[in-house]
C-alpha cells in the first residue's frame, strides 16, 4: 500500500525536537524521501536497504555493503559519471545550500584514517550519524575533545531538524584526524512549494499582457533611441521583455493551475531556491546550543563555519557551456566592457534584488554625473577664456602698484610686494568666478533631479521585479541579543538560562521588545555617546595638529632664503598629503569602532544592527573626510588678527593666514588631494590589492599547513571547494558608503572644484567593473534578499543633498570674492568696475607701530616703509579710531547674509518645485499597475470558471452512452492529473496534501 509511505512534511516546529525513531523508520519508507545512491547492485537492494534504514542508525552494516551507515563506498564504482558539480552524487538533486564545518578526531585511530569511504550521505528518514568505534581503544576525552564532541552532537541535532524540515542532506565522510566537512542541501519541490507560499513569493502566471509605451511619437523616440544604443547593450537574454510582461501572484499550493509550471526543478530558479533554504536555515533551532535560533548564531558560536548558496559554476571554464556567472563575468565584469549598460535585470536574477538595486543606484548616479561633468568643464573653461579679462588679477599682477605688504611672520619674515602673489590670483580666477554661483545652483538641483529619478526608476524596477507590494519579512533574533537576553534571565532566576527560555517561549518570540529595557542597554548607548564624541574630538584634534604643523614648518621654512619662495606651496602640499594619510587611516578605524559600537548596544534584528551601524560610520567618515575642507573654507584666515595684533597659537607663532588671491584656491587644492587620494588609494587599490593579498595568504597557509594527504586532491575540485576559498560576502554598506562620502564631495564643496564631478565620473566608471568584478569572482554567492528601496542610504542622500545648498551659500559668500567684488562694483566703484578693487580691499598699517621684536631683520626694500598693506576691512591709522572695522567691512557682511538667505531659499524653492514637478511613481507604471490589478481579476474569474467547467463535464457526459463516458474520462484524465490543488506530484509515487 502507498499509504504507510505517505506522510506531510512537517513544518518546522516553534521549539525544536529531536527525530524519534518512529519519524526515522516511517520516513524511510517514503520512496522520495531517499537518496537514491548509484550502486551496480540487483534492483532489489533499494528495497532492501530501505527496510533496514531503522537498524542503519544503531548497527553498523558489514564493509562489503554498497551503503555503510549512510555513507558511499568511494572503492565501488558508482553507475553513472558525475555530470555536474552542482548537484548530489545522483546527479538528479541540485545543491540549493551549502554549510562547511571544520573537524577534529581524538585519537588518530584507525578506522578514523581509513579513506575507503569519501561520502556521507542523510536524506529524510536517515539518522546520518557517523560510524563510531568503541571499546578498550577510546581515550578519555580532553577539553577540546569535548568541546569537539558538544560541538558534533548539536551540528547532528541542527541537520535533523533540517531534515524534519523536508530538506534533504549530503555530507562528505569525516575520513581523516582533522579537515572540512561541506554538507550540501537540497529543497525538493515539497519543501519549495509550502515555503513559497509562506514567503508569499510573487511568481509569474500563465496570462501575459503587452505594456504600452505611450503615444505614436514617445513610441517613434523610444525606438530610436534603441536603435542608436544598441552597441552599448549587453548581449544578454532579455529576462523582462519589454512589450510583455506576466502577471505575477503568490505561489499558492491551492491555485497551482494559475501558473505554468512545466517543470518543477527549474519552476524556481536557483537564486529563489537559495533564499529558500536560507530561511528555513535562519528559523530552524538547536536546544543543545541553548536553543540557539538559525544558522547564523550557530556560526557566531563556530558550530559551523560558513553558510553560502553555490555561484552557477566557473566564470573562466573553456567551452561553449554558458550559465549566468559566466554571462555576468563576460558581459559586466571585465573593464573591457565599461562604455555597455548593466545588464541589471541578470544581476538581480542571480544576486537578488537588494544588490541589483544597489547597481541600478550605482548606473543611474554615474550617468547623472555626465551633463554635471560637461557643465563643470564649460564653467572651469569659462574661467580660462576670462582669465586674461579678469580685473583684480590684472591689478594684482601691475608691478607699477606696488603694493607694499605687511610680514607674514614675526623677525624672519620681510615685507614683500603683492605683485610676486601674481599666479595664485590668476590660478584663483579659474574657480572663483561668476559662472561657479550659477554652477552651484545648476548642482543643488542636479542633486534633487537625481533623487527624484532615483525614486522613479526604482519604482519602475520595482514593477518589472513584482516588488510593488511586498511585505516586510519578519526578521529573527540576532545571536548577540539571544545570548544577552539568556545571561539577564540568568541573573533574574535560580534556573539555567535554557531552562527559563524553554519555560516561556524561544528567544524570537512576539513579546521580545520588553526582553531588554533602556535600562539594560543604558551602558551601551552611554559607551557610544562618549565614544562618538571622543572619536570626533580625536578628528578635530588632528585637523589642529595638522594647523600646528603648518604653522611651525612655514615659520621654520621662512628662516632660510633658500625655501622662503616656496614657503606656502610646500606646507600646503605636505599638509595636504599628511591629511590625506591621516583620513585613509582612521576610515579603517572608524569603521571598526562604528560596528563595536553597534554591537554593544544589542540591537534585536539584523535590519536594526545595519541602520545604527550606518549611521555611526557615516557620521565618522563624514567628520573624519571633511573636517579639514571645513577648517579651510569657514575658518581659516578668519582669527588672525591684524599687524601689531595678531593672535598666537603658541609664542611667537601666529595663526596663519589665506593666500592673497582668498583661500578658495586652497580649498579646490585640498578638496581635489582628499578626493583623488581616497579614490585612487582607498576605493581601488585597497578593493583591488587587499582581496588578492588576501586569496595568495590562505593559499600559502593552506600548502604550509600540516595535514593528512588527501586522495581525491588530484581530482577536479568540486563548486563547493571553489566557493569555499572565496572571500565571505560581508553587505553592501562599504560600497554604499564609499559612493556616499563621494556624492557629498561632488555637492558639498562644488563651488570651489567644478571639476569634481569629472573625477567622480571618471572613477566611478571604473568603480562599476571594479564592484562586479568583485561579486563575481572574488566573493561568495550572497543570499537573494528582496527589498523595495535602497533602505536608510536614500535618506542620508537627500541630507546630503539639502546640507549642500546650505554649504555651497557660505562658500559662495564667505570664502570666494563674489561677494565683496559685487558690494564694490555697485556701492563704491566710480564707474561701475571692478577698477581699484584690490586697492579697496588693501588696510593701511604704520609699521612704527609693530610690536618690539616683532620687526622684520634685515629686510631688502631699498626705501624705508612708512605703511604696509594687509587684506581687511579695517580704518587707517589716520582715522579717528585707528584699526577698527570700516563701514564697508559691515556692508560686505551684511552683503553676505543677504546672499546666503536668498541663495538657499531661492534654490531649496526650485529644488521643491522640481520635486513637485516630477512625479515620484512614472504615469505609465501607475496606469500598468492598475492594469495589471484588473487582469489579474479578470483571469482568476477565467481560471475558476474553467476549473469548474471541467469539474461539472465527466458528470454531465457520465449520463450519456458507453461511447460518450470513455470519451469524457479521456477527456478529463489529463486536465484532472494536471491540476489538482495542493497536491505535489513525484517521480514513482503520489503524495499528499502538504
């Protein structure tokens, strides 16, 4: 009878429970449920072993047996050759999931070392424990070979409830004294099917309707622009078609009939399978690792090593056989095919959608830097073609002016003549100019535009990827929050830890927000608030270290005529190049304390950990990258004082001061240093550099590590090795956060370096090859992650975005001339020019009026200098009050306020407008989506209606003749057998409902 080998796979439990032996002995009789393993054997030694499955598990069966407790006999020669790496050893079952173990025996003995057996194999039913030896041989057992054993009993005691889960195992045999044990899983269609429909994942159904693309002329448009960009496309299937498109529904064991499933191992592809089992690894428990909840405290607690999804085989395998790595890698991955669009839809075929909306992110920013690029250029080449018209630089260059100019230091320094400042104020022109204010406005909206296309695009994604709609998935337990609720219900209580938890309810659980108060986690949160400031007074303190150095090396350097010429140029380089040092380091730091941070405050959910994890590095890395940018364009040269007095920092040093021609220049120089260097250093080399120092160090610790030979070493190594060796997939937040703090330098500071968004372009589209690369050949498959947005990164963009208006205004107004030049050319020029206009920005100081000691020593000007000039708007010693600020020094600043409340209000009015303009969800994506919706109705209407018609015609023909009854229940047979709700078809027997 088929009965007794029938049985529903059981969902996993709430609290786990151990196979009994009942649950082994009757799962053995399922023919499904067996690993069919190739042996040369009579047909009927299947049936035999199959009835002797419960003794398997106690006894151990002879040497000469094709099946030895569950393990293959590698000395027998399996019946048919390995066809693919991808799979079991029957070369029917896809290897969905991996865990990789590493191992060590006590003892050495000798049935351990014996290689005669080099595959474990557990399937459902089977216990899958290991043959041990027993009796006189055995030794006590030491600290690590306890710890050994503890750590084998709940890896035996996680893959049971795996398989009571309705997964199916495979495991290689533990055949020498230490190595690595991958345990590869599969989900068959069962266990596919019943966690689709818990996942409530949207699969595509039999009705298909055409999206229309608007009118005749958007259509004559779209189909050019096809044909133009034809060369720059991908040579890859079209996974989304563009004119149709399937309506998609959650998969529904009871609606089966509404999809087109014709056939069953590929219905789900591999990245949906993974994630599958992913989830199922994430929620199954383990009591003897104090109910340790999902594969992932398991590995916090080394029990496993790693957890990973198989990549689709070898991305440089010689042939003609393609999968989708080997498409990815050909397509996207080589920089021989940087100037071809992203074949985003395989990326997040293969990657899930989380990584594919990143490179979507990632295209869509970089094409947006293009027309920023252009316009940057056209301003900086605006600034060339006018540097000969320029009137201030003009006058600054007349050696006929000779303006005479006060020390730059104290005794060493002697008084010079402006016109010697001649390059910095030409230089200075090619960015401040008018044409930067309009570039300035032209990159605050580019910023909103972005944004705003952003959030269409992903919209749009989000249609053709099914993810209007989704619901949040709920997340489980992070181990440290686990083990910190399990040590305070230790303190409250005489009971154990497990105890408790067993007595109430597991970790993960509905009430688990009261588990920690804001008591509980007042420590961590007072940690973090001290360490935060401590690490932002550490950036600050360096930025002034960074000031000290200036200062002492300009004054050291001043002291010898030899390097006085090129005093500023060499500190400003050296400082620059120190700050750029300084940056690259403590970004490592930073990022580390940033994640030690998070996790003392035990945040509940994986989702929670990576938002405040986020948000503690941005907040780092954004002090760390811009705090010197800040002190150049808001504070430097603001607190120097004036001649006879200056303010010292330490004796005899004073405060340095900007450069003739402003401090701009000295910002787009630093700006420029800090952002190249941290492309050039952080972004590519240390992605390109660590990764490979990495893989060559494992590879000379893996031939200099002491082992046992291994026989199969010659042979081809499996995928599961392969993926093994690569590099752990660790999230996207390096990625993120390394286009983030670019974004902020392209936005932030653009006044002062239009050419940023050149640099950023040209680094980013390296940066694209450079990233798929990567996640093709260098790290691990990452788990298919459905999510509908890029998640927190959005909101710390349009941040960015808004504090760049505000950042751009102070920079127009208080670190370039605009503004003083405008107060001069309409307040005080007699004839509407900027003629007289360094004149008027030039203070008198009697130079008998320097402080003793303070004077310059043997100085060179042939004529005895009566005044000297300095940079401010102060009164002349001639004045009533001598060296106060001039009226004009209170029109320019009140010139400046005004400029920067009307520039913000005016561009964050336009950014608004924009906004509005642009509507966040594309008008044909709406109008499809609700298409879509009332097809989606009219064809369940169609589908039911047809199921009951062939439901009600064998009943209405079974009335008539003999004739007529054969031809109904021929008629019916197939449409019957194909459609029935609920149930799962299976080669050589018929399962029920699960």
């Amino acid at each position: 009878m088929a009965a007794p080998g029938l049985r529903d796979i059981p969902l996993l439990p709430g609290s786990p429970r151990r196979l009994s032996s009942r649950t082994v002995a009757r799962g053995g009789q399922g023919p499904k449920q067996y690993l069919k393993v190739p042996s040369p054997r009579v047909p009927g030694q299947r049936d035999s072993s199959s009835q002797h499955s419960s003794h398997v598990s106690r006894r151990a069966c002879s040497r000469d047996s094709a099946v030895i407790n569950n393990y293959l006999d590698a000395n027998e020669a399996p019946s048919e050759a390995r066809l693919s790496r991808m799979h079991f050893h029957d070369n029917q079952r896809k290897v969905d999931y991996v865990l990789a173990y590493h191992y060590r025996k006590r003892g050495a003995q000798q049935g351990h070392g014996s290689p005669g057996h080099s595959l474990a194999v557990i399937s459902n039913g089977e216990t899958g424990k290991e043959r041990r030896t027993g009796g006189p041989g055995d030794v006590e057992l030491g600290p690590l070979d306890a710890l050994e054993e503890e750590r084998r009993e709940q890896r035996d005691e996680f893959e049971h409830n795996l398989m009571a889960a309705g997964l199916e195992l495979e495991k290689d045999l533990e055949s020498k004294s230490q190595g690595s044990v991958f345990v590869r899983i599969h989900a068959p269609w069962q266990v596919l099917a019943r966690e689709a429909e818990f996942l409530k994942i949207k699969v595509p159904t039999k009705k298909m309707y055409e999206i229309k693309s608007g009118g005749s002329i958007a259509k004559k448009f779209s189909a050019i622009l096809q044909t133009l960009s034809s060369p720059l496309q991908p040579r890859v299937p079209e996974h989304s078609n563009n004119r149709m498109k399937n309506l998609s529904y959650p998969f529904s064991r009871e609606k089966m009939y509404l999809y087109n499933i014709q056939e069953k191992d590929t219905f789900f592809d591999n990245a949906t399978r993974s994630r599958i089992v992913h989830e199922i690894l994430k929620r199954t428990a383990c009591s003897r690792a104090n109910n340790t909840m999902g594969i992932n405290s398991l590995i916090a607690n080394n029990i496993y090593e790693a957890a990973y999804p198989l990549h689709d085989g070898e991305y440089d395998s010689p042939g003609d056989d393609m999968n989708d790595r080997k498409l990815l890698y050909q397509e996207w991955a080589r920089y021989g095919v940087f100037y071809k669009f992203q074949p985003i839809d395989l990326i997040r075929k293969y990657f899930g959608e989380k990584i594919g909306l990143y490179f979507a992110w990632l295209g869509l920013y970089t094409s947006f830097l293009i027309p920023s690029s252009v316009i940057g250029v056209i301003v900086f080449l605006y600034g060339c073609a006018t540097i000969e018209e320029d009137i201030p630089s003009k006058e600054m260059c007349d050696h006929q002016n000779a303006f005479t100019m006060c020390p730059l230091c104290d005794k060493s320094c002697d008084y010079w003549n402006l016109s010697s400042a001649c390059g910095t104020a030409r230089a200075s022109h090619l960015f401040d100019n008018p044409a930067t204010v309009f570039f300035s406005i032209f990159m605050a909206l580019w910023a909103t535009m972005f944004l705003e296309n952003w959030k269409r695009l992903q919209m749009r994604l989000g249609y053709f990827w099914d993810l209007t709609g989704i619901e949040e998935e709920e997340e489980h337990s992070r181990p440290e929050y686990e083990t910190k609720v399990r040590e305070k219900l230790l303190k409250e209580s005489g009971k154990s830890a497990v105890q408790k938890l067993d007595a109430n309810s597991p970790v993960d659980d509905e009430d688990d927000e009261d588990k920690l108060t804001w008591k509980d986690r007042f420590p961590g949160y007072l940690m973090n608030f001290a360490s935060i400031l401590f690490m932002i007074a550490l950036t600050f303190s360096i930025v002034f270290g960074v000031i000290v150095y200036r200062i002492t090396t300009a004054a050291a350097l001043s002291l010898s005529k030899t390097t006085r010429s090129n005093v500023r140029a060499t500190v400003t380089a050296t400082a620059v190049i120190i700050n750029l040092v300084v940056i690259l380091i403590l970004d490592e730091i930073y990022g580390a304390v940033a994640k030690w941070l998070t996790k003392i405050e035990v945040p509940k959910t994986e989702q929670t950990f990576e938002e405040r994890l986020i948000l503690k590095a941005f907040l780092l890395k954004f002090v760390n990258a811009y705090s010197p940018i800040f002190y150049v364009a808001f504070f430097k040269g603001r607190f120097v004082g004036r001649p006879g007095s200056y303010v010292y920092v330490f004796d005899g040093y004073r405060m340095e001061e900007c450069a003739p021609g402003g401090c701009l220049m000295e910002l787009c120089i630093q700006l420029s240093i800090i952002m190249l260097g941290k492309q050039l250093i952080q972004n590519n080399i240390f992605e390109i550099g660590v990764p490979k120092l990495k893989k060559l160090f494992r590879k000379l610790k893996d031939e200099t590590e002491p082992g046992e030979s291994d026989p199969d070493h010659s042979k081809r190594p499996e995928q599961w090795d392969l993926d093994y060796s690569l590099e752990p997939y660790t999230g996207l937040t390096p990625e993120y956060m390394e286009m983030i703090i670019q974004f902020g330098f392209v936005t932030l500071f653009v006044a002062s370096f239009p050419l940023a968004p050149v640099f950023a372009l040209l680094n980013n589209v390296i940066e694209v090859r450079l990233d798929a690369k990567k996640f093709v050949t260098e790290l691990r498959r990452p788990d298919a992650v459905r999510t509908k947005d890029i998640g927190i990164w959005f909101d710390i963009l349009s941040g960015i975005g808004k504090f760049s208006v505000i950042i751009n205004a102070f920079v127009i107004a208080v670190t370039s001339d605009f503004i003083p030049r405008l107060v001069y050319q309409y307040s005080y020029s007699h004839n509407g020019t900027l003629h007289g206009f360094v004149n008027h920005t030039l203070s008198f100081f009697n130079v008998s009026q320097l402080k003793e000691g303070t004077q310059p020593e043997n100085s060179q000007f042939d004529q005895e200098v009566q005044f000297c000039r300095f940079k401010d708007y102060r009164e002349p010693p001639w004045a009533p009050n001598p060296y106060e600020f001039s009226k004009q020094y209170w029109s320019v600043l009140s010139a400046r306020l005004a400029f920067v409340i009307i520039f913000q209000n005016l561009v964050m009015f336009l950014s608004v407008l924009v906004d509005w303009m642009i509507p966040d969800i594309p008008t044909d994506i709406s109008d499809q989506i609700k298409k879509e919706k009332s097809l989606l109705v009219d064809f369940f209407l169609k589908e039911e209606h047809e199921k009951v018609k062939l439901a009600d015609e064998p009943t209405q023909r079974s009335q008539g003749g003999g004739d007529r009854s054969r031809r109904s229940r021929a008629a019916s047979s197939a449409p019957s057998g194909r459609s029935q709700p609920g149930s799962i078809a299976s080669s050589g027997s018929q399962h029920t409902n699960v």
